[in-house]
C-alpha cells in the first residue's frame, strides 16, 4: 500500500478527482482517502502545513493504512541556481534545517539522540520518480539531492544563504523532513517529489499564486506517472 501526502488541497485534488475511490475516513481532522490511482492500491491524504502535521499524518499511513511506501508531492523553494520555478526536485534525503541542538553539541539540523543527520530516501523510489518524469514532464529539468524543511516559509536572501551553507539542499520546503523522519523510525521507504514554485528569498512574491499552479501541476503528472512503474 503507497500512502500520497500533499500538504495543500490543490495538491492532492486533482490526483483524488483521478483516483477510483474506495473508502474515506477522517483522522485527526484529515480525510484519508483509499482506493486505486493507475492501478496502484494508495491511500490520498492532504496533511496540512507544517512538519508537525506531516508526521502524524505518515504515522496515521502507518498505523492505520499499513503503508509500506511514502511519497510527498508537492511545491518548494529552490536554494540551487541551477533549479527554476516550474523544475522537479526528488529527494536522495531530507533533513529540518530548524532543528538546533548545538548548545548541547548535537550537529546543527540533527535531531538530538538520533543516529542521522538526514533520512535517506528509497533509491529505488527516486530512480523510478526520474523515469516517470522523462515520461510525464519530458520538458522539465529534473534534479535529485537533499530536501531542507523547516516550519517557516524561507523569503529571505539571508535565511535562504544560511540553510544553503548549513546543508547544501536543492531545496526548502515544509513537511518533507517530518515525513522522512516517520519512515526511518518506521523503517518503511519515502521519497519526496517537489516543483519548484519560487526561489526562496523575495524576488517572486508577486507570481507566486501563477507559479504555484504550474508546479503543482508537474509533481502531479509525476506521481500519476510514477504509480505505473510501482
Ligand atoms: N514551499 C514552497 N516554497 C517554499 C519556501 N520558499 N519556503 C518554504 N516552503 C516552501
């Protein structure tokens, strides 16, 4: 069973509007949706914003859906050069760029008496992701690298630098990390699958509803993609 997360509606709306539909049940004031996407048996579910929300919406996958595979879509900021609004970027691993235990001595972004820094993603996952972007958006530049995720929205050159030089991430978002987290300690694979909406400091505040949709649109032709290589 493939458990979807999307933190937004207009994230998961158009895959739950593809989806045959089995069985809807609500917890923890999130509707999970079960039924077949391209075939695969998956479980669709908007988990809100935020790290917090994200992990318990994958521990509820887990618990309740029985899961065995996580997979994130949806938009985040580029902190690459390299990386324009509109390009996909898949995760090889994520890690909370806000998670600060130095004063203790624990490296900066590790959680304090975990083992990693970061959580690595299923390569398997992330190979057959890129394949499914060849078909789905044969146009669109595709990267794999680290996710970054905090529970901040990043706008600013200052803050953006600092996570760059902190973790060298492709990219910031806000629930990835709380996801990946939930499958290490669940030892179940994610992957991570995000559309670059905006670069992350404010040179774009002003398209962000236009970029925003165009991203969203490539994740989700992504994921449909991605469901028949699974
Ligand atoms: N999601 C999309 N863009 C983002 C940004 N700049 N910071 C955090 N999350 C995001």
């Amino acid at each position: 069973m493939i458990g979807i997360i999307g933190a937004m509606e207009d994230e998961v709306e158009t895959l739950k509007a593809d989806m045959e539909i089995e069985e809807v049940i609500t917890k923890a004031s999130m509707t999970f949706c079960k039924g077949r996407l391209e075939g695969q048996e998956v479980v669709i579910v908007r988990s809100g914003i935020g790290k917090v929300n994200a992990g318990i919406c994958a521990q509820i996958l887990v618990d309740c859906f029985h899961v065995d595979r996580l997979i994130n879509t949806g938009i985040a900021g580029s902190l690459d050069v390299r990386i324009d609004i509109g390009d996909i970027v898949i995760s090889t691993d994520a890690l909370h760029h806000d998670m600060d235990a130095t004063e203790f001595g624990d490296p900066r972004g590790q959680v304090p008496r975990m083992d990693v820094l970061s959580f690595p993603a299923d390569m398997e996952l992330v190979q057959k992701a890129v394949q499914a972007n060849e078909t789905a958006n044969p146009d669109i530049h595709t990267f794999t690298g680290r996710v970054a995720s905090g529970d901040q929205f990043v706008a600013s050159a200052e803050v953006k630098q600092q996570i760059v030089e902190d973790f060298h991430p492709l990219c910031v978002e806000m629930e990835g990390a709380g996801i990946a987290q939930a499958a290490y300690l669940n030892k179940i694979s994610y992957v991570i699958i995000r559309a670059i909406s905006d670069k992350a400091d404010n040179s774009a505040v002003m398209d962000y509803p236009a970029f925003e949709k165009k991203a969203i649109s490539h994740s989700v032709r992504l994921v449909k993609e991605l469901m028949k290589l699974l």
